[in-house]
C-alpha cells in the first residue's frame, strides 16, 4: 500500500466516534478522515467542524456504495450493528477496525474473523486501554519484577450514575451486547489477560442494582430492580495462577483505587482514571503538548512493606494505536490488537452471563 493518507470511513459520530477515533485520525498525517455516517444533523455538523472537507452519509449500511473512495472503515455505532456493518465492509474489500464490544456473541466475532481472512482483509478492534497511561506503568513494573511474583490483581472502573444510563445504553439487552459487563468488561478482561494470561477460572456475579422503591409504581409493592445490568464482580483465576479481581459499577458514589497489585515483593495502587478522555471531552486534541500525561497527584504509589514511594507521572497515548495501525496496513505486519483476543474476551463475557462459576479451557471455550 502507497504512503498516501488512508482514507477512512468513522461509522457513527458519538462519544467513541468523534473522540476515541476522529480525534486521532485527524492529527495523524497517516489518515483522512473522507467519510463519517451519521444521521444526527448536530452530530453531522461536528464532524465537518472536526474533519473540513469530510463527506456525510446518513446510514452507515450505505458504506459498499462508497468503498472505491476509501481504504479502511471504523466500526463505532452501537454493539448490535457492529457484526453487520464490518461484514459489508469486508465483502466491499475495505480493511475494519471494530470498537469494543466487538460483536455481540463469541461465534459472530470468530465469523467475522474467518470471513476477513478468506477474503484476504486486516480486521482489528480498538482496546484503546491498552494505551492508558496507569496501565502502561503497571505493565513496566509486572514486566520489570517491581513487585515480584505478582499474587493478585485488582481492577475497577467505578462512577455514579444513580440516574441509569442514557440513549441506546438504556435499552440494550445483553443478547445485544448490552450492561456494563459488555461496556466495560471488554476493557478490564482484556487488560487483566494481557498482563497476565490465559484464564482458567471464572466467578461472576453481574446484577441490576439500585432502589426497589425508586422503580416501583407509587403506592406499589417494591419489586427488584430491572433493567441493564449495572454491576458486576468478576474473579479470574489465570493459568499461572494470579487471581484477578474486576468491579464495574455505575452505583459507587465513592470509588475504589483503579488498580490495586500485590506481589511477594510489594505492591502497587493508584487512583483516579488515565487522563486521555477527559482531556478529549474539554476540547483538547491529542496533538496537544502535554496531551495524555499523568498530573503529579495521579501518580501510584510502590510499597516494599517497609517504605512508600510514588512512582513517576505515566502518559497515555491512544494515538499510538493508529500509528501501529497504518505500519500493519502498509507492510502487512501484525494488527495491533488481534481480534482474536476480543473473542477470547466475549467467551468470558458470555460465561459470566450464564452461570455464576465456569471453567475456562485453553483454547478460550467455558464450560
């Protein structure tokens, strides 16, 4: 493939279209962002805002009628269309990149894949957490034997959303790729097996939580809360025998440290979230200097038992996931996420939906 730009196509332009995606793609001289499919008309003006020159289509099915313009199609509308939309882009011969969750079930992500590769195209799904800046730290001091032999790991993503989620999240059902546990467990499971592998055990507790009284007709006998699910605890007994503890919840008024590691040389914790998508949201673009770096208040802090240090400001950078992309694209080196791993991911997803202990194979399979 030539060194031009690569034209790529943003399917929806919400939260993770126009800030986990455009936001990148438009400082990255690797790319052109050519075409966004959205309907919404404020969302649509955005984009044209964002990427001049940008052409609009309102349904993102229409994507095959545009594929002689383009070279790569982003994948960022909601969970149930995520199958659907990357398929038509592949028989188009365009090369994919899918947002988390990558499909609503384990067998359509392991379809898509197969699909991609009898027809000869590069299918890949953004893990933008793979490139947060706490994470990256962590990663450093696992891979360095800062902390030993590490025993457990503990991991939430925790915020206060009383008020239940809004828009197309409200209404998903799980057999959509709806709940936290498909919003958020992409994330944590991902990053969990990425430090430290395979999974062999899995516990899960994944529920609706809230005020029975609160959903209840007034007057009413209060019965349990319904809806998507809004929290869930999962326990990952990995094959080397770390155990991973995972909390996502919508209900913490109060959150819980983001990472809280424990070895048999000491430990690490931080608190607080990677600044990347805070930065984004207030309107600074990642080509910003200072774009993606922990503030001194944010840095964890490293415990030999005896001592406490703080270890230096890490710095987050989801760009890099798009650089590493253009290099697979053009040299036909390895994907930076292979999809692989995100089915591996829903298989857990899917175990802990379905019963409350499961033994993980190998291969992936849960039982």
């Amino acid at each position: 493939m030539s060194q031009s730009p690569l034209r790529t196509a943003i399917l929806g332009y919400g939260v993770a279209g126009r800030f986990f995606h455009g936001a990148f793609l438009g400082v990255d001289p690797s790319y052109e962002v050519t075409i966004v499919a959205t309907s919404n008309p404020e969302r649509a003006a955005q984009a044209e805002q964002d990427h001049p020159g940008v052409r609009i289509i309102g349904d993102p099915r229409d994507i095959g009628a545009h594929a002689s313009d383009l070279d790569l199609v982003i994948v960022c509308t909601p969970p149930s269309s995520h199958v659907a939309l990357a398929r038509t882009a592949l028989r188009s011969g365009l090369d994919v990149v899918v947002d988390k969750p990558f499909a609503p079930t384990s067998a359509e992500g392991q379809e898509l894949i197969a699909e991609a590769h009898a027809l000869g195209r590069r299918l890949s799904v953004f893990q933008n957490r793979r490139y947060d800046a706490d994470f990256l730290t962590l990663k450093g001091l696992v891979e360095t034997g800062d902390l030993g032999r590490v025993h457990t790991f503990e991991s939430r993503f925790e915020w206060w959303k009383p008020a239940g989620e809004r828009s197309w999240k409200a209404q998903t059902p799980v057999a959509e790729g709806g709940g936290i546990l498909f919003d958020l467990g992409p994330h944590l499971i991902d990053q969990a097996i990425q430090l430290f592998g395979p999974v062999s055990e899995l516990l899960a507790s994944v529920r609706t939580a809230g005020s029975a009284a609160d959903q209840s007709p007034a007057g009413g006998t209060a019965s349990r809360p319904t809806g998507p699910a809004n929290v869930a605890q999962l326990i990952l007994t990995h094959a080397d025998g770390v155990t991973s503890h995972l909390t996502m919840s919508s209900l913490s008024a109060l959150p819980g440290p983001r990472f809280q590691v424990s070895g048999d040389r000491g430990a690490w914790r931080t608190v607080g979230k990677d600044p990347q998508e805070a930065a984004l949201r207030s309107g600074t673009l990642p080509d910003a200097p200072g774009f993606g770096h922990e503030s001194e208040e944010a840095r964890g802090e490293l415990s030999s038992g005896a001592d406490v240090t703080r270890t230096p400001p890490g710095t987050g950078d989801y760009g890099r996931y798009y650089r590493e992309l253009a290099d697979a694209l053009r040299t036909g080196s390895p994907v930076p996420v292979d999809p692989q791993d995100s089915v591996d991911v829903l298989t857990l997803i899917e175990a802990a939906h379905r019963t409350p202990r499961s033994t993980v194979s190998p291969g992936g399979s849960a039982g």
